[in-house]
C-alpha cells in the first residue's frame, strides 16, 4: 500500500497571518481551536482535518510538505494558489 498522511490545516491569506498563528501554537494554543477561528478552508469548522490521503491527492506544495513532516509537528507556512497554510501531520500509514 502506498504512502498515506492524515493531516490537518488551517489556511489563510498571508504568510504574516500564518507566522502570528505559529505565534500561538509555540505559546500552546490548540491546532484545532485556531483552525476553527482563522481558517478560510471549510475544514477549519471541525479543526482543519482533512483526513487521510495519497499522493497526487493535493496541490504539489502542499502534499510534499505534509509527506515530509513528522507525525505531531506543524510545519509551514506553506503557499498555494488557495493561500498559505499550516500543516498538522496527525499520523502516516
């Protein structure tokens, strides 16, 4: 079986914006309480999960960077054409 990541995010406008979010996190916010304040994704409603997925399932800048990360860790900002996120690798399978 392929190579799988189950990752959350929170997405916003600007890098700026993500870096006051990292902010938060290091001061020890919830991921999942400032995806449901700030993210502009539909997902931020329940946290900014977006459940498991494969290669080629997301936008390239955003799937190498979730492939990369380490279980627990939030890595970005990371920017695509939707904006700038932040990613939550919950677990790999």
């Amino acid at each position: 079986m392929a190579k799988q990541v189950n990752a959350s995010h929170i997405l916003v406008d600007s890098e700026k914006e993500a870096k006051k979010i990292i902010e938060r996190l290091n001061g020890g916010e919830k991921f999942e309480d400032l995806a449901k304040k700030y993210s502009k994704c539909p997902s931020g409603k329940k946290g900014g999960g977006l459940g498991w997925f494969g290669r080629n399932q997301m936008v390239a800048e955003f799937e190498n960077a979730a492939f990369k990360a380490e279980p627990g860790n939030v890595v970005g900002p990371v920017r695509t054409n939707f904006g700038w996120h932040l990613i939550l690798v919950n677990d790999v399978k």
